[in-house]
C-alpha cells in the first residue's frame, strides 16, 4: 500500500488537519501492529481506540482516523476527522479496492471456507498474482483489513466471507462486489442465532447480493434448502458434488497424506484426506475454469496448496504416535464428516478419537452431539469427551469411552498421555472455545 494522506481524505470525502503529504503504507486498528507509516484506525471496543493514540505515534503512526472531539486530537500526526471510524475504515477499503482492481473470489459456508480459500489461492496463483484472507480475518472488520493488506499489484483477491447473524454476508457481499462466489454447505454452525438450516442457507445466500452481473455462483449441488433461493437467479450458476452438479467429482484413492479424483475424466490430487475436501476442491476448480486456468494449471494449484493451521493438520506426538489435529471449529456436520473420513483411513494401530463441545448450536444442542454417535460405530477403539455438551453422547458411544468436564482438561490430557500407544492413531475435533489446541500442543 502507498496512499497519501491526502488521497485518502479525498477517498473519504473529509478535510484533513496536519500534514497532507505524510505517505500512508498500512492501516492498523490494533496499536501494536502500528509501523513507521501507518494509518491508525482508533475503534470502539471494551476500550475506545482513541485512547491508545500516544502508542501509536510512538510506533511510527503518520495519521489517524478521528472520530471524538478535535480538540483532543494529536498535533503531531495527520488527522483525518470522521463521523465514525468503521464506517470510514470500511470506506477506504473500498476505495483501495477500486484503486488495486483485482478480480474478487468470495467463499461463504458453514464449513470449509478457510480449506476452500487455500486450495482457491493455490490454483489461481498459478496465473495471477494472489492475496487472500489471512487467518479467520473474515467479518465486516476483518474483511476490510484484509482488502487494505494486499499489495498494490494484487490481479486477483479471495476473500473468505464469514458471518453468525442474517445481514452480515450481504453487507459484506455489497461492499466486496466479487466476480464469483461459492457456498461450501450449509450447516448447523450459528443456528442458535438463525434458527434452522433453512435460515442458515438463506443467511449463506446473502452472498449473491453484491455478486457481479455477469459473475458465477458456485454451490453444492446436494443441499434442497438452496434450490428455492436461486429460483429468480440471474447470474451464472454452477452446481459441485460427488454424485450431482455440472462440477462433479469421483473419488480414487483416499490415504492420510492425500486423496486422489476425477473430473471430467482428468485425474486431481489434494494433499490431504476426505471427501469432504474434495467437494472443497470442486469449488477451487469451478474459480480456476471461470478464470481461464487450464486443467493442468488447475492441477498443479491443487496439489501443491498448503493447508491453514489447525485445520485437519497431521501431527507426530512425542512418542510416535499419529496425531490429526482439527481443532481451531467444529459443528455437526463438520465433525460427521471428519469421523467418518477418519474412520475409514488404513490405519497400523488402534484409533482414538477426542472430541470437544460444538458451541452455538442452541436449543437442540444436546440431539446433535449424542448424534456424532453414528459416526464412531465400531471403528474407535477408545473416544474421550470433553465439555458439558459432550455428556450427551456419553451414553450413545459403543467404544470405550472417557468424560471429562470443562474444568477437567488437565484430567484429559493426563488420560491420554497414559492411553496412547506409539502405534496409535487419534483425532481431535472440536469448537475453537474448548482450546483443544492446548491438548495436541501438550501431546
């Protein structure tokens, strides 16, 4: 990034106070980020951002969005005064936008999004220079930092579009205006704030309010609670599956280090296991055809792509055993398919299974985590729970099986440590909240 001061005041339609020819390189809204030509963004939080001014000047600030009284602004750096510092951040992210122009990829779902974005990326950098998402920077905040952060030759942007209320992916759909988007499922995660599935899939379709004229909707081909919303549709639309949709995929070969398909008689190869993740990889393949990538450009991107951490990660624990570490969300659906990819892996040695509460799920919570028993069948040997959801499976389980309670990680971890053979194989699964990644970390 290279904007002027006065470039920005002018995007932002302000008059500015102090030095308009101070060069802004970055924009940070967290004042430890702050680097000698920053933007600082003084947001509302637990504490309001304008407090830590003085810390941001120290650490190299050039300017600042301000939003209280400007008299109490700095006199030592540009001030950029604004009636409300997210709605000028949001603002400014939109004008770089238009200024770098790339071409814009969305991803929305209730799972895969992160997995979706990599495999994405991977396959169109294969002819574009790329940025995309970093991290989970996902939600009217994060999506506007993430757009600021890519370098000023970026040819193509995917962008992961994340939400836990109605209105949220729309929002950011209109603000992003992306030449195609793609649903990776619909799911339960946040249903204790939509209320269902349907509402879920009508949430996820938000995406399509800002989609392009002309640009391309990607969904799965097996979800009926999306049929009756792309009635009236007037973009393109491409459906994915393994059995339905114009995408469709048929799997190969599957192994823990990776999974092998077809598509339209050409052979694929994702480095990591699961149908689930060749579904992923149906959509990064369905971005790479409207892009104008080639299969073989295509193929390349999907086998060399590189996974987000703690997203089905394979792990060794200090005594050998294997570990698969899926740790940083969880939601019904995400965990089913995680079991059962797992559970029918070739694997030397006993299977474990750790699994942690799935938060947000609402009143129905309980039913949906003793379901995850359809899932353990006879193919685990030993299954640890952990959190207050989890009791509820407790019962359900055939395999051996231990509870812990929230305040019994140190207990959990003890017992697997004790359980755990160099010859074994164990999963973990569960919501970010549960801090399972202490777990693998202590494994």
């Amino acid at each position: 990034m290279k904007l002027t001061v006065k470039e920005i005041a002018d995007a932002l339609q302000i008059s500015l106070v102090g030095n308009s020819e101070a060069v802004v390189t970055s924009v940070e809204f967290d004042s430890r980020l702050i680097q000698e030509g920053s933007l600082f963004v003084p947001l509302a939080g637990a504490r309001d951002g304008h407090e830590f001014i003085g810390q941001a000047i120290a650490k190299g600030a050039v300017a600042t969005l301000w939003s209280n009284d400007l008299s109490e602004a700095p006199t030592d750096i540009a001030v950029l005064p604004v009636t409300d510092t997210t709605q000028a951040f949001q603002q400014l992210a939109v004008y770089y936008q238009q200024k770098v122009a790339p071409k814009l990829a969305a991803i929305t779902g209730s799972n895969g999004k992160t997995t979706t974005k990599d495999m994405t990326e991977s396959v169109l950098a294969q002819k574009f220079r790329t940025y995309k998402t970093q991290g989970n920077y996902n939600n009217d905040l994060g999506m506007p930092y993430t757009i600021l952060h890519m370098p000023i030759d970026t040819e193509m942007l995917i962008l992961e579009m994340g939400m836990d209320h109605a209105g949220e992916i729309s929002f950011l759909s209109k603000l992003a205006k992306p030449d195609a988007a793609a649903i990776t499922l619909i799911g339960e995660a946040h249903i204790e704030h939509l209320g269902s599935r349907a509402g879920i899939a009508a949430a996820k379709m938000e995406i399509v309010d800002g989609l392009k004229e002309d640009g391309l909707l990607i969904i799965p081909g097996d979800e009926p609670l999306l049929q009756p919303l792309f009635a009236d549709l007037t973009q393109q639309l491409a459906t994915f599956g393994l059995s339905e949709g114009t995408i469709r995929g048929e799997i190969l070969n599957e192994t823990k280090e990776e999974t092998t398909f077809m598509i339209d008689g050409n052979e694929y190869r994702i480095p990591v296991l699961g149908g689930y993740n060749v579904k992923n990889a149906l959509i990064a393949y369905g971005f790479g055809r409207y892009f104008g990538l080639t299969t073989e450009q295509i193929a390349t991107g999907l086998a060399e792509f590189k996974l987000t951490k703690n997203r089905t990660e394979w792990l060794k624990a200090s005594n050998g055993a294997d570990i698969l570490s899926d740790v940083y969300n969880a939601n019904p659906t995400a965990m089913g398919l995680v079991l059962d990819s797992f559970g029918q892996l070739d694997l030397p040695g006993r299977r474990l299974a750790v699994l942690a509460d799935m938060l947000e799920l609402g009143p129905d919570s309980k039913a949906m985590h003793r379901q995850m028993a359809d899932h353990l069948s006879n193919n685990y040997d030993i299954v640890y729970l952990y959190g207050e959801e989890m009791s509820a499976l407790h019962d359900a389980v055939s395999s051996k099986v231990y509870y812990f309670e929230p305040n019994q990680k140190e207990d959990l971890i003890a017992q697997i440590k004790a359980d755990l053979l160099p010859t074994d194989s164990i999963v973990l699964k569960g919501s970010n909240g549960m801090g399972l990644a202490e777990v693998v970390a202590k494994l």
